[in-house]
C-alpha cells in the first residue's frame, strides 16, 4: 500500500511511484545506522536490495536523474 510509504512520481516510468529521497537523493528512510522502516519494508525493497547497486556504481550513476 504506497500510501503508508513517502513517495513520489518515478522520473522514468510515468504512472508509477517510487520512495521519495533527501535533498542528497539517499533514500527518505534510509537513517544514521541503515533503514528506518525495515521491519516494514515495501516490496520493493524486499525484492530488490539497493546496496547491490551501490556497490557496482558511483553515487552519481545510482542517483535518479532528475531535477
């Protein structure tokens, strides 16, 4: 249900959400000591686990595009 979640428009697929993200563009429930919601995670989240990504690409590359 993305309504108990902060989300935003997804940059590139219209009609679809995502996580909204800090000024910083890390995820909004990414906290000091990791996530802050893990106990609670979408689905997303649970099939995809984004530390994969940031391991194989620089911050620049993994950060969403838009702006």
């Amino acid at each position: 249900d993305a309504s108990t979640y902060q989300t935003v428009p997804h940059w590139n697929t219209p009609g679809e959400l995502m996580l909204d993200h800090k000024p910083d563009r890390t995820c909004i429930y990414l906290g000091e000591h990791g996530c802050t919601i893990h106990e609670r995670k979408p689905l997303m989240c649970q099939q995809m686990d984004c530390r994969n990504i940031a391991r194989r690409l620089t911050f620049t590359q993994a950060a969403p595009t838009r702006d």
